[in-house]
C-alpha cells in the first residue's frame, strides 16, 4: 500500500477575515477564498472570458492610480461602481471584447481585505459556485490541507459564503483523502444540506442579497448560484491572480 | 392601540467574542452571553444552589490573589481546576452545601474573555438551556434589543453555543415583538432546527466536545443541553453577577 494514499488532509472553515488569525491549520495549506456575492464569482468570469492576469489592489486610491497609468480597473465600494473606473464588481459587465488578452486591476471592499488578511499563505485559490468542480479537482491533485475564508460582510458572518464554504467542503471530503477539522466546517456542511435542495429560496433570507437588491444590483443572483458554468481556477500567488488551470 | 406594543426589538447573534466589535446592534441592547460548556450552565447551577453573588475575574493570578482573602474560588485553565482553586468549572461541584449564601470568584477561559469584550454593555444575561425559558421571559420584559453573544472556543465558532443561540432566537422570535436581524441569527435558526430533534446525537460532533471527553470531563455534557432545570437568570452589571430574578 502507498503511503501517500493513505495520507488525510484537513478542511477547516473560516466563516469571517476577522478570524483567520484564529485558524488551527498552521502548515502546508492552500486557501480557498471564497465572495460570492461577488469578488470570486466575479474573477471567475473575467478568466473564463479570457482575462490574461488580475492584479487585485487594496485601495480605491491605488486603483485610481493605476487606472491613469493605462490599466484596466475594476473598483467598487459599497456595491457600486466608483465613477473613474472602468467595472464595477458585476460579473456580466466582465464580456469577452472588453478583457480578452487584457490586465485587470481590481479593488473590491471585501475580496481584498480577505487577500491581505491571508498573505501569508502562499496560495489563495478563489472559489464560487461557477467554478465548484473545477476548483475542486485541483484541490485533491495539491495534496495538502485547504482552509475556505469566507469574505462575509465587513468582517460579519455571511449566508452565501458559509453554504458556498459547505459545498465545497462536502465535495472534497467525497474524496476520502480529506477530514472536516473544526466545527465552522462542520456548520457550514449543515447549512448547505438545508440550502442545496432549494438554493435561491435559501439565499433569499440572506441579508447581503437584500442590500444588493436595494442597490438594484440583484441579476447577478442566478448566475451566482449556477455551478460549473467555467473550468477556471484563478489563483493569486502573492502578487497577481492568474488562471491556474491554463498555466500549470 | 398602544404604540409602545408595536415596537419591534432585533435579535443579533454573535458567533465569537473576536466578532463583537461589529455587531450591528448599536443601541438599547441587552447582551446574552452563552458558554453552554461551561461558564453559563456553572453559573446559572451555582444560583440554582443558592450562590449570593459571583465576581468573575480575567486571570488565574487575580483569582489566586482573591483566594489568599478568603473568597471561594472557581477557576480552571483548558477544562482543568488550578491547584489553588475550590473549584474548576463543573456544574456539579458547586453543590449547594458548599457554597449557599457565599460570594464566590469565578474565573474562566472563554466566559472571562466574551464578559471583558462585552462590557461596554450596561447589562449581560447569563444563557443555558437549564435556564432557557426562564430567561427567554425576562428578555421580553426588558423591552430591549438582544444580542447573543458566544463566547466560542479560542476566539473560534463552536457549535453548542451557536444551536443555543438559535434555540433563544426561536423562542424570542415566538414572541412577536423580535426580528432576527442578521445572517449569523439566521444560520443559528437552520442549526438550531437540525439539533432540535436529536440534542445529544448533534452535538456528538461538536469538537469541543470531544476536547471535554479527552479530559474526562464530559459527565456535565447531558445536564448542560437539558432544557430548563431553573429559573435563575444571572446578570453581570459589570462589578458582579447577581440573580436578577431575585433581586427585582
């Protein structure tokens, strides 16, 4: 018998950034982060429409910058588009003709802050529904333990990210090579069976979904929650976000 | 129709001490703190068994310091009693022979944190399911917004403190005059409704409890999820915990 086969590795959940520094995975981790609503699923997109690399940024100012430097920049606060941007965060706005071949620039309230909070691990993947199966693939061939950061909401727990953290932790331990290790795993494992079966009457109680709704920003929603609509794994290594799967 | 029976109070629930700086909640709230195992069950035991009043202290050299002035002290560190203590913080030590018309220092590893972390609050209830019902009355007559607060594991999301504050949630809920406010209460609701059925059989999965069974301190784990054995309900008003049942 292989030794290597028998090896489990764990899936801790990290329901806010706020609680990263608090996580009992201590070495050789890859984290998952995970913003539904909608860094991640957002990133997805823009690399399934061929985006070459995404350098993300942790400021409005910065991205500013840049953006007078001749860059593609994606910015947002709140929710809304801030006005010398060329994006918002909206996924649909991320079409083919506009960011193929192309470098984007983004800056996101939430997404952002969970990168800083997790720089010290060396691999960030970013995970959505969009890209569920692809991304969980990928996990099983890296062999070591995976902890999902979850964005949440200005560092408050979140519905959509917690399921999504649930999901995920679910099809990687039908892998066998993976253990749930904390109890934030094995909630969010309960949350996605009472939600998998009825996702967009679930994720109506969320209260993220009414502050987008509010903002008229809800047609992403559907899309949001679809799985597998791409084979994209982006993955940030410190410095910029690219296309895993296209690069390995 | 009376204006005043129509006010609306939000339920806000806190998963961790480290997330209690963004609670929502701003104003007119009453803090429920819950450490299930096993700060709040001990505490609300020892008013069952007749305790005057409880101080509660934030470190073991404090506690020690009281104990040389001839306080009755309860104080452990990881589920384990100090040597210098009377106590750890087992519920069924505090019998009532030993500690009937006493003051007693209490001193503990996550209830002593969330306490500290909370005190910008004017009042904080003590939760368990042994004074569930009990303490669900005395929220509604306070005619208050009510923010759940677990006290965790090392800062970290557990999972008895969470189903206890979804099981608190539903019973405020029940009363028309509350709203959960926020996605952690909703979650607290779903996980509530998974664990009702079956109390024991759920929190068989709870890492902590596995961490107590490790320590051969699991004996209190039947006793700290049964419902109602009490009418106490505990309040820290920032000097002292006394039982506000008796006391108003």
């Amino acid at each position: 018998m292989n030794r290597g086969e028998d090896l489990i590795h764990t899936v801790e959940v990290c329901f806010t950034p706020k609680l990263y520094p608090e996580i009992l995975t201590k070495e050789n981790f890859i984290v998952v982060l995970v913003d539904i609503l909608r860094a991640t699923t957002t990133i997805c997109t823009a690399f399934e429409n061929g985006v070459k690399k995404i350098i993300p940024v942790s400021s409005p100012d910065e991205a500013r910058e840049l953006k007078t430097q001749g860059f593609l920049v994606a910015s947002e606060q709140d929710g809304k588009k801030l006005d010398f941007a060329d994006f918002g965060n909206s996924a649909f706005s991320f079409t083919r003709d506009k960011i193929e071949g192309k470098t984007l620039v983004y800056c996101t309230t939430n997404g952002t802050r969970a990168l800083e909070m997790a720089k010290d691990a060396k691999t960030i993947a970013m995970g959505a529904f969009i890209n569920i199966t692809a991304l969980t693939k990928w996990l099983v061939r890296q062999n070591k333990n995976v902890v999902i950061l979850c964005s949440g909401w200005k560092n408050k727990f979140c519905l959509e990210d917690s399921i999504f953290a649930g999901a995920l932790t679910e099809a990687l331990l039908a892998n066998n090579g993976f253990t749930a290790c904390c109890d934030s795993a094995e909630a969010a494992l309960d949350l996605w069976s009472l939600a998998k079966d009825d996702l967009p009457g679930y994720i109506e109680k969320a209260a993220h979904r009414h502050r987008l709704k509010k903002l008229g920003l809800d047609e992403v929603i559907p899309y949001s929650f679809t799985p597998d609509l791409t084979g994209v794994v982006p993955v940030y290594n410190g410095k910029e976000i690219l296309n895993y799967t296209m690069n390995e």
